[in-house]
C-alpha cells in the first residue's frame, strides 16, 4: 500500500501495524487482505491442531490426519482446504501490481516479478539459511546426527506452496493478457486442460499428466482472482453468484462419486489418490465454490471489516504473513520437543486422548510463533523510503 507519512520519519524505518492501519487509503478493499490472512491462519491451524503428528518406524516426524477415521469429517475439508482462496487473492493482488506499474509507466517482465516476489522471498530466505546453520552446528557437534531431510521433512512443507505460488507470479504477465483478450475464454481453456490433463492420467494411466495439473489447478484458481479485480465478480447479482457456488458444489459432489477422486480435499492416509498433490479438477471445483461464497459474504464481511479492532487484527497477521507460514512448522516442532523432553509421547491414532489434547497444539506452537515472529519480523515488515515519504 502507499501513503503519505511524517516526512522527519528516518531512513529504512520500519512500520508497524499502527502506522500501517492509519496508512491504510479508504479506497483499499480490505476484504482483500482478510482472505489472505484467513488463508494463513487457517493453514498454519490445520497442520497444528488437525495433523496427527508423530514419529514413524524410521524415525522420521509424519503428519497424517483424522480424516480417514471419522465418518463424514471430510466434510470439513470442503471449507478449510483453503488454498484456493490463497491463489484467488493472489490474482486479484498480482493484477493491481501490474496495473500499478502500467499507470506509472513503468513496464517489463522482470520489474514485476522482482516486485512481487521480493517481500515473498526474503523471509523464505532467512529461514533456510537459519535451518542451514542450524543441521551444520548439528551435524558438526552430534556424531549420530543424520540430518534435518532425514527426520524433519515435514519442516520444509510450507515452501511447497510458496514454489508454486512463486512460479504463478512469474507467469502472471502472461496470464494478465491472456485475460485482457480473452477473459471467459482463457478461464474455459484452463478448465478444459484440466479435465483432459486428469482424463489422461487416470483413464490412460499417464501419470506425467498429474503434475501439469499441479500447475494449471493453482493458474486456474489464480486466473479467477484478475474476474475480481477487473470488476467482473462486483457486476454479478448475487443470483449469479449463488448459481456459481452450486455449479461448484455440484461439480464436487459429482467428481467425488466417479470412483475416481476420494472424497477429502487434503491427503488421507491409505489412499493411493490425493487431490491435493498432484492437484486434481476437483480442487479447481473447489476453487469455484469457494470463491463464489466468498464473494456471497463479502458485503457483510466488509462492513465487519471498517471496524478499527478487526481491521488492525487483518493487518497485523498480514503485515508478518511470509514469516507466520514459513515459520510456523519450526514452532511446531520446537513445540513438539519440550513435549517430549517432559517425558511425554506423541500419539500417533485419533483416539479419545488426541482429541482432549488439542488446545495444547494450539497453544505451544502458538507461543513459540510468536517469539519466532519477534526475532524474525523486521525481515518483512513494511519500511518506510530514505524520503519518509511512501509505504511499501
């Protein structure tokens, strides 16, 4: 965002949610930023409190969940697998960047992706370089120390989405015009791929196939972010609106019961099929729906939403939004080490005691994020320029 500030403000000073709630322009749609700091969180809450963390027969830490356990709990995964929404905002977002250079004529492939990717990856790098050093010191000073890739993958999860979200902006050029010229066209050629791309690898077992759609489910969800931006969802009556969430529902419910995809929008363990990776149609069917009701509730959400409390609340997570899911597995399982450093052990079914012991994977993390988020913030909070003048 841009805006005016103190002009005696030094260089390189950082802002911080204060600044960035009064600087916030009344022109800004803040239902923008709620859905993105939703996305966060409610990723960062499922793979705590919603993961059955535990260490497997090698040793290596596993996060399945309770999906495949309790009947109809796959429910859920149509609402919180909310990734889509993640992308969908990014569309909106990565489209106003564009028109922002284009206004200040200012043009070029490269300008816009170091643009757009620079907040995003700065605090991906810290935290490998900070993991880095820390599998070296531990290598170095434990003999039998195999590695963090060897125990830890799961540590690593959060830069899967982030790759994928990062290989969207880069082609987001491209996007953009193939939506200036061809709008509604360009949105049915992707849903089109899509389904040919999951015909092949299931029907024709040509597995390759599975991760182009890996790509073009993210592009497609991310396409219907530039119908937003250019107005398009804003002229829609709430009729069409409606009409398009049930088209979306009913494409899942209909693909769910092909005898082909599972059910669960996340990986259940024990299936040999995940719609989540390789990505499947039924995640773009999700995208659909998901998207349709969000802007359903958007009216009411943006009145909530001029209220100072919650509108510092959306800014405040969004303001540390990189280093919040980049971070947020390594409090995990700092979390899950002073667990068992008190003698306890991890469970590794959904049994009663799992369930009674969900408030703690909500609260450990939770406090440990919140000192990571301390020592790591100012990698990605907004500064202001030498000038004091403009907020980025």
């Amino acid at each position: 965002m841009t805006s005016t500030a103190p002009a005696a403000a030094a260089p390189s000073t950082v802002l911080g949610v204060g600044g960035l709630v009064e600087a916030t322009p009344a022109s800004r749609d803040r239902f923008v930023d709620f859905l993105r700091a939703l996305s966060i969180v409610v990723v960062i809450l499922w793979h705590w409190v919603f993961s059955v963390t535990h260490f497997d027969s090698d040793g290596a830490l596993t996060m399945p969940n309770p999906i495949g356990d309790v009947r109809l709990l796959w429910l859920a995964t149509w609402l919180l697998q909310i990734m889509p929404v993640f992308f969908f905002v990014g569309g909106f977002a990565n489209l106003a960047s564009l028109e922002a250079l284009e206004r200040r004529g200012e043009r070029g492939w490269w300008l816009f992706v170091r643009t757009r990717l620079t907040r995003l990856l700065r605090p991906v790098a810290v935290f490998v370089a900070v993991w880095a050093l820390v599998d070296v010191v531990a290598r170095w000073m434990l003999d039998d120390y195999a590695g963090v890739l060897s125990w830890g993958r799961v540590v690593f999860v959060p830069l899967w989405f982030l790759g994928m979200y990062a290989a969207v902006v880069v082609l987001a050029p491209l996007t953009a015009a193939l939506h200036r010229r061809g709008r509604e066209l360009t949105l049915v050629l992707l849903g089109s791929a899509i389904v040919l791309a999951d015909l092949g690898r299931f029907r024709f077992e040509v597995d390759q196939l599975g991760l182009a759609n890996a790509a073009l489910v993210w592009l497609f969800a991310h396409q219907l972010g530039y119908f937003w931006r250019d107005g398009t969802f804003a002229r829609w009556s709430r009729r069409s609106l409606w009409a398009t969430a049930v088209a979306g529902l009913v494409g899942l419910v209909v693909l769910t019961n092909l005898g082909v995809y599972p059910r669960s929008m996340v990986a259940v363990r024990g299936e040999d099929v995940s719609n989540m990776f390789p990505t499947t149609a039924c995640i773009a069917a999700l995208a659909v729906f998901q998207v349709a009701v969000a802007m359903l509730v958007r009216p009411a959400a943006e009145r909530w939403l001029a209220r100072r409390r919650v509108w510092t609340g959306v800014v405040s997570v969004n303001a540390v939004a990189m280093t919040l899911f980049t971070w947020h597995m390594t409090a995990l399982i700092v979390a899950i080490g002073a667990y068992r450093s008190l003698g306890f052990e991890l469970l590794a079914e959904p049994t009663a005691g799992w369930w009674a012991q969900r408030p703690l994977w909500l609260v450990g993390p939770g406090v440990v994020l919140a000192v990571t988020v301390a020592l790591f913030a100012r990698v990605e909070l907004p500064r202001l320029d030498r000038r004091g003048s403009a907020v980025r």
